[in-house]
C-alpha cells in the first residue's frame, strides 16, 4: 500500500503540479493581458518570454515521462525567477527609479502592476517561478541515483 502523500512525493506528482503551475500562470497572464486589458510592461514581457515555454516543455515532458525535464526547464525557471525578483524589487522600491526599463508604455511599477487592487503582479509571477523550480529541483534529487 502506498502511503499519505505519495502522489506529492514521486515525481509524477511533482512534474504534474509543475506543469500546472506553468498553465496556470500562462493563462493568468494571457487573461490579465488579454481579458483584462492590462498592458504588460517590459519586465512582464521578459518573464513571459520564460513561463510561456515552460508550459509547453513540461506539458511534453508529462506525455512522455521525462523526469530529466529539470535539465532544461530548469534554469529557464531560474531565469525567469532573477527577472521577477528583479521586478518585485523595482515594484516595492528597493531599486531606485533610475534603474527602470520602462521607458515607454506601462510602467514597471505602476498601479496597473495590482491585481483585484491589492496583489502585486511582480510577487504572483515570482512564486509561480520559485515554485516551478523547487518542484523541478525536487524532481532531479528524487530521479538521480
């Protein structure tokens, strides 16, 4: 008999919630942009151009048992991770307004950045990715021997 919690402990278990994970934040930010006509920020742009691919890697790598996914996907996660950090810093204005990106369009830490009015986009994007990367980091301790 398996026991408690064996679906969150295998890495079926992991590499499913990771990919979740991905679909999730992938729809959110197609929907905020999308739906809710927020206009994405240059930030925004770069972390999207890191979670997008996400999904569909782990989306393949849950059809064809890949649980060396963390190979690759991995240190997109992470990348995309340093971005939103970055990002969330900039937002609570830890990085002073000089260093902003943003030069035209919506800005990097605007009150557009706030979603349902209180939640900061930049600290939602950055636990997508931390996460995606403690799962896949899981992942690579439990499937190497």
């Amino acid at each position: 008999m398996k026991e408690p919690g064996y679906c969150a402990k295998s890495p079926w278990g992991m590499l499913i919630a990771a990919w979740l994970l991905a679909m999730i934040a992938t729809f959110a930010a197609l929907f905020i942009g999308e739906v809710m006509g927020k206009t994405p920020c240059v930030l925004c742009w770069f972390q999207r151009i890191f979670m997008f691919p996400l999904a569909v890697i782990l989306s393949i790598a849950c059809y064809r048992a890949d649980f060396s996914v963390w190979r690759y996907a991995l240190p997109l996660a992470v990348i995309g991770w340093m971005i939103a950090l970055y990002h969330g810093l900039l937002f609570i204005g830890v990085i002073p307004e000089e260093i902003k990106p943003c030069s035209a369009g919506a800005s990097c830490s605007g009150a557009d950045m706030l979603i349902f009015g209180s939640v900061p986009l930049p600290f939602v994007s950055l636990a997508a990715f931390t996460a995606i990367a403690l799962l896949l980091a899981l992942i690579r301790r439990r499937t190497l021997v």
